[in-house]
C-alpha cells in the first residue's frame, strides 16, 4: 500500500528511518531510548506534516496517494493543545490522517483518564478531564504493551480499507 518512515521524538524530532529504503529493524528500535524528559508535540505534528508532503511530492510521478497515515506513539501528556489542534487539522486538510496510540500507566491512580486540565473560558476557572480536550481525533489507550502490535496491525488494516475505499 505504500512506504514507511519512523521517526523519534521528544525535545526534537529524527528521521530514524526515512521512506523508500528497507526497513533495518534491529538498527531502528535500537534508537529508541525512551528517556526523553519532555516532547515538544507541536513540533513533532509539524514535522510529521512536512516529511509526509515531502514524501507525497517524492512520489507524485509515481502516483498519489488518497491518504496518508501517522500513527504517534507516546504517553499523551503535553502541553499547548491548541498547537497542535491546528497542525492535526492541517495534516488533516492534506489528507493526512493522525492516529495516537497513549501508552497508559498500568494504575488507575495514575491513567491518563484521571488527569484534569485547568481553563480558563471567558477568564473562569474551570477543571476538566485531560482526555476530553485531547487534540487529535484518532485516538487508543493502551496499557497493556503486549497488544501494541495488535493495535498497530488494527490501525493499519482500518487506513487501508479507508485507501481502498477513497
């Protein structure tokens, strides 16, 4: 159905893993490190928006591509949703369709589903839960890391049945 790049992140973005060359999984996952102390997710969405036009543009002799998929693997917690609400919808007005897969804390105490935001709506304080404002629309909780291949292959099967059907 097409090529695939990965790409790390956290205060900034690499191209592990750039499209058209053969996937060299050992050397891919063994730049992951997990250690990052913060991600800068507008930057990220920003440059996943980029390396997906530079992509459709690379191959655009060849054919085009109806839809283009990111899948975002993270813990889901950052800061200016707003930044990132506009680079979903840009990739999303490019035909380029985000899903986030939030890798949860194993305790209820400290899911993702419990943590609150603070707004401030016509200057009121007002608290609600993080995930109802959660900034990208294709979204997975996981927390058992053994069904991330499971839900990566259902995330796959789902966007090629949206390629075949557009």
């Amino acid at each position: 159905v097409g090529e695939v790049a990965v790409l790390k992140f956290g205060d900034g973005v690499k191209v592990v893993h750039p499209f058209g060359s053969p996937v060299d999984g050992p050397r891919v996952v063994s730049e992951f490190t997990f250690d990052e102390k913060s991600t800068d997710i507008v930057g990220v969405t920003s440059e996943i928006v980029k390396v997906l036009d530079d992509a459709r543009t690379a191959a655009a002799a060849q054919r085009t591509e109806a839809l283009q998929l990111s899948i975002i693997i993270s813990d889901g917690r950052f800061s200016d949703k707003e930044g990132v609400e506009r680079m979903v919808r840009e990739g999303l007005s490019r035909n380029q369709l985000f899903v986030f897969v939030v890798i949860d804390a194993q305790t209820e105490k400290n899911s993702i589903l419990n943590v609150k935001s603070v707004t401030y709506p016509d200057g009121k304080l007002t608290v609600v839960n993080y995930m109802d404002a959660f900034p990208f629309p294709y979204y997975v909780i996981l927390r058992d890391l053994a069904a991330l291949p499971g839900i990566l292959a259902d995330a796959l099967r789902q966007w090629i049945e949206l390629v075949e059907l557009s």
